[in-house]
C-alpha cells in the first residue's frame, strides 16, 4: 500500500490473480476435494508456468490456508452480525445452516475431512474461537433459570476440567456442556445434509434442523 492508503497498479493486479486462482481453486475442491488441489493444475487453466503461479502462492498449504482462513472469517463475520442483531442459541444456528447451505464446500473444507498433511496456522485458531464465543455468550443460562443438575452433572464437571477449547470466555459449566451439545448436534446433522445422505428420504432436512434447535432450546 502506498502512503495515501491506495493501490498501486501493481497491487491491484497481484489482489486479482490472487483472487483468480483462489476461484479456481475452489473450483479443483468441488471436483475432486481439497485433497486434489493442484497449483500446477491451476496454473495450466490460467496460462501461467508453475513458477509463475508460485509467485502468489508458495505451495499448495498456503493456498489452502488462504482458503480456510475465508471461510472461518466469512463465518464468524455470519454469527457476529446475528449475534448483533440479538439472535438467541437458535439464530445462531438458522444463520450456520444458511452459511453452510450458499456453500457447501467452503463448509466442507473446514468442517468436513481434514486434509492430508495439512496443518492450519494459529491465527485461523483464534478466528474459529471468535465463532465459539460468539455461542457461549448465546448458551449462558439465563438468570434465575433453572436446569436438570442430575443428567448434566458428569459432563459439565468434566468441561470445568477440560475447558481448553473455550479460549479465555469464563463460560460456566452449563454454558459449556450447552454450546458443545448444539455445536456437535447441529454439524451432525448439517454434515449428512450436505453430503446428500438424506437424499432419497423422503423428509425435509430443514424440519429435522429445526427440530434439533428446538430440543437444544428448551
């Protein structure tokens, strides 16, 4: 960036094909799956050498990365604004289904299968913990409410323990036990719905969310 806060022309060309190729990449995932992404494969669809290619992205990782790194940023900016907008725990949930509904690759590629010798930066860490304290804020027990101790006892008493995916949000044991069970449910169900196993059944997968957000809401 240049002192006045504007691009260069050369910036700006460098911002398209990186953006091109990201495009493409996407493309390469729908195919064949993350696992198939090929720069020299892209490179060839674009006109360029691979080296040329390598110029924007050094390796097949950090193209990958950028990816990810989209994809949790365009989530969380999703649960923020519906968090702003005073969604309760099932809000949040309508605004998940519909982020992952627009794309299911990009949810695949964050949620689904990991890829092969990949492994994420600390920074796309801290944007999916942005997501997660976003939920627990949602699943705190609203004041002077009151909860079945006996069923949930074991497990709050083991997150109080093992709280380390929470980051530094000083959810209470309820909150925890809440936000992992609506976590896991919801992306159970979003999972096989994307991977079209419910196709052929004869339900609306959107009643079976609904439900779920129900029961996890009671």
């Amino acid at each position: 960036m240049t002192a006045a806060g504007k691009e260069t022309p050369r910036e700006r060309y460098r911002a398209q094909v990186r953006a091109e190729i990201k495009e493409r990449a996407w493309e390469q995932i729908a195919a064949a799956g993350a696992p198939g992404l090929s720069l020299n494969a892209i490179a060839k669809q674009m006109g360029m050498s691979g080296p040329a290619l390598y110029r924007y992205f050094a390796n097949r990782d950090e193209l990958i990365t950028e990816l990810i790194r989209d994809a949790y940023r365009s989530l969380a900016d999703t649960i923020r604004t519906a968090a702003a907008s005073g969604a309760d725990t099932a809000g949040l949930g309508r605004a998940l289904r519909a982020w992952a509904l627009d794309d299911p690759q990009r949810y695949f590629l964050v949620y689904g299968t990991p890829v092969p010798g990949y492994h994420a930066p600390d920074d796309i860490t801290a944007i999916a913990s942005q997501i997660m304290d976003a939920l627990l804020d949602a699943a705190q027990p609203a004041a002077g409410s009151a909860e079945s101790a006996t069923e949930a006892a074991r497990l709050e008493s083991h997150l109080a323990e093992h709280r380390k995916w929470a980051g530094d949000h000083p959810a209470t044991p309820a909150a925890l036990r809440r936000a992992l069970h609506f976590w896991t449910r919801l992306h159970g169900i979003l999972s096989l719905e994307l991977a079209g196993h419910f196709t052929g059944m004869g339900f609306d997968p959107a009643e079976l969310y609904e439900n779920e957000l129900r029961h996890l809401t009671q």
